[in-house]
C-alpha cells in the first residue's frame, strides 16, 4: 500500500509540473496578445494624429490659397 502511495504522489508531482509549465505558457501567450493589443492601439494613434495634422496643414494650405486669390 505505502507504495502505491508514494508512486501516485510521484506521478501527481510530475504531472504537476506539466500543469505549471503549461498554465505558464498560457499566461505567457496571454501577455504577449494584451502587449500586441497596446501597440496596436498605439500604432492607431499616431496614424490618427498624423491624419490630423495633415487635415490640419490641408486647411491651413486652403486658407491661404483663397486669401491670396481674394487679393489678386
């Protein structure tokens, strides 16, 4: 019986080890999609920003182009 006993606890803690390294994995793989999704996020705002600042300057640019044309 104490041998049964000490075989299934060996096998419970290798087997854990396995659980561990798998959940330590998962959750390794789960950190790398929510720093993805930061960059993500941070790659769209800059991409916003340079849109803006290109409508920005467009409208400036248009401005301009209808002052001048208003003096001549």
């Amino acid at each position: 019986m104490a041998k049964v006993l000490i075989c299934l606890t060996l096998l419970g803690a290798l087997s854990g080890c396995g659980l561990a390294e798998t959940a330590a994995t998962g959750a390794a793989v789960g950190t790398g999609e929510v720093e993805q999704a930061k960059q993500a996020k941070a790659t769209e705002e800059r991409a916003r920003e340079r849109v803006n600042q290109a409508i920005q300057v467009n409208t400036q640019q248009r401005e301009q182009a209808e002052k001048d044309a208003q003096s001549q």
